[in-house]
DNA sequence: CTAGATTGGTTTGTGCCACGAACTAACTAG
DNA sequence: CTAGTTAGTTCGTGGCACAAACCAATCTAG
C-alpha cells in the first residue's frame, strides 16, 4: 500500500473522474469531446473558431465534430449576420437535453464516489480544489468557465 | 465569479491535469495511451490479455497499440515460455527512458500547478486524494496501481 | 486419445478524433 | 481596386477504439 504521490494521486483522480464522464457519455453514444462540445454549447453561441479555442481543438478538427453532431440533430450551424464568412453553433433542443442528461448522471457519479469521504473531508477537498482552480486561472489570466471545459493555457 | 461545484471542481481540475500530460507526451510524439502504455510496463511484464484489462481497452485495440509501440522500439513482444499462444509485453531500454522523461516533466507541471497552494493547503489536498483514492479502492475491491492507470471498475 | 470447446492474439472493417496543408469566400487596409 | 488577412471546409494521414471473424494452442469430456 505504498502511499501514493500527490502527483500520482491527481493523476489517478483525473483519470477516475473523466473515466466516469466517458462511460456516462458512452451510454448515449457520445465521445468525451462530443460532451465537451454540448458543455461548452449550453451557454455559449460560438463561431466555429472560437469554438477551436474554447476546445482546445485546431479549426478543421471543429468542422467535422461538429458536421457529426449536427447530423445526429444535436447542435445546428447558423450563418451570422455580422460576418457572412462566420458561423455560429449552437444547441437544438435535442442538444440541449441530451447535454443535462449526461451532466446529470456524471454528477452522480462523482457525488458518489465523493461520498466516500466523510463531511468534512469533502468540504475540504471541495473548498481546496475550488482554490488551486481560482489562483491558477488567475496566473495564467484565463477566465473561469464551466462545466466539462478544460483550463487550457 | 459563481464558486463552482465540488463536481464542476473535479472535472476542472481532472482536464487541467490530463491536459498537462497530454502536452508533456506530446512534445515526444506520444498520445495519452502511449504513455498510459509505457507507464503500465514500468514495473510489469503482462500478457496483451492482462494489458487490456489493465488499460481498459479491447485486445484487438492492444494488438495495433503495441504494433506502433513496438514499431518506435519502445516495447517488445517477448514470447510467453509457459503458453505458447501468449505473448509477453516489456519495455525496451529506450521505452523505459522515455517513459521517466515524461513522468518527470508531468511531474514539474503537477508540481507547479500545485506551488500555487500555501504548503498546508497542498499538504491536505494531497492526504485528501489518497484518501478518497484509497477508499474507493477498497470499495471496489480493485488493487491501486500506480501512475497513470485508470482504476477500472 | 481425440473431438469439441475455450483461450490468447491478430486482422479487418468502420467510425471518431486530430492535425496540417490547400482552398474558397468574405472582409479590411492601403 | 488590389493585396493581404480571416473564417470555414476539404483532403490526406495517422492514432485510437470497438466488434466480428479468424487461427493456433490449450484444455476438457467422454
């Protein structure tokens, strides 16, 4: 039972919890970036490159997620108005609904693993992980945004 | 600033961290898999079938995963003594170097990810973590395996 | 001992993900 | 009006993931 590094044991986490997140999406048939896509989506009105950024993703790898997702009905392209080169997606209702069910069921998961700790403990653990999240989004300047959307540099 | 969820946290952070490894193999043209390959053989020798298991992929997914790896000299398929149907996975000496120079880098980011909690903070995260890890273990009967594998249900 | 079942691995086919390069259309500066 | 930039798509390549079909070795019933 050696005691594992912290290192070691975020990593463990990570891949613990976003295991959970692929299995969840996996039941209706969603990749992880799928998931991500509709996360992203459920707030946002994005054109397809600032969709890129938000992902993490190169621009054509965003044209043919999101070509899938609008053929499964899940998102739509919409020609904006202010720039007639640009496109902006968003969420169909099907989109929008499939995207609470995953979240929900994920959540789930989560609180069910957490619940493994006691009270305390999970208000620490809760309290802390918020603070590491909110002092690096402050050292790399990057705005906080939600759910299923990684921090990336 | 809407203080997210403990489930919204764990996810954050959960791609935060991923991220980094990703990145860090990336600089060594290794996916996230590859390295989770390297990573299992550390301080293993498994069969294709018990590698599956270990890395929570199909066989057939193995067979072309160690294919590559096998191709780029990193692993080697070493036949079984005792079934000669099986097939023993290790690392060559080149894979084993490139999987520590990885973990070290990993390890710096982490590191420097977690410099932006006071040393208290970080030392109750981590007993935490080990913490939550190690009860879910036990919860699930499953054994903790060290860096950079899943624990499977 | 042998016929049938099981097991370990590979191969093949399909689909998603990811990127870079090349391309079109639209916008912007000068 | 022209040159250069920007938004998005398309194409080609390669990794990842699975299921199904397959082969060879091993096990097991009878």
């Amino acid at each position: 039972m050696a005691s594992l590094s912290i290192v070691d044991g975020l990593a463990q986490l990570s891949f613990l919890v976003l295991g959970r997140l692929e299995r969840r999406a996996a039941e209706h048939d969603l990749s992880i970036v799928q998931t991500r896509l509709l996360g992203v989506l459920r707030d946002r009105r994005p054109t397809m490159l600032e969709l890129a950024k938000l992902l993490g993703l190169d621009k054509s790898s965003v044209s043919g997620l999101v070509d899938r997702a609008e053929r499964r009905g899940l998102v739509t392209r919409i020609p904006s108005a202010a720039d007639r080169r640009s496109v902006l997606v968003g969420l169909t209702e099907q989109g929008r609904t499939l995207a609470a069910e995953v979240a929900a069921r994920f959540e789930a998961d989560v609180t069910e693993i957490l619940a493994l700790l006691p009270d305390a403990d999970r208000k620490s653990l809760s309290s802390l992980v918020s603070g590491l999240l909110v002092a690096h989004a402050r050292a790399n300047g990057v705005d906080l945004f939600d759910t299923l959307v990684p921090s990336h540099e």
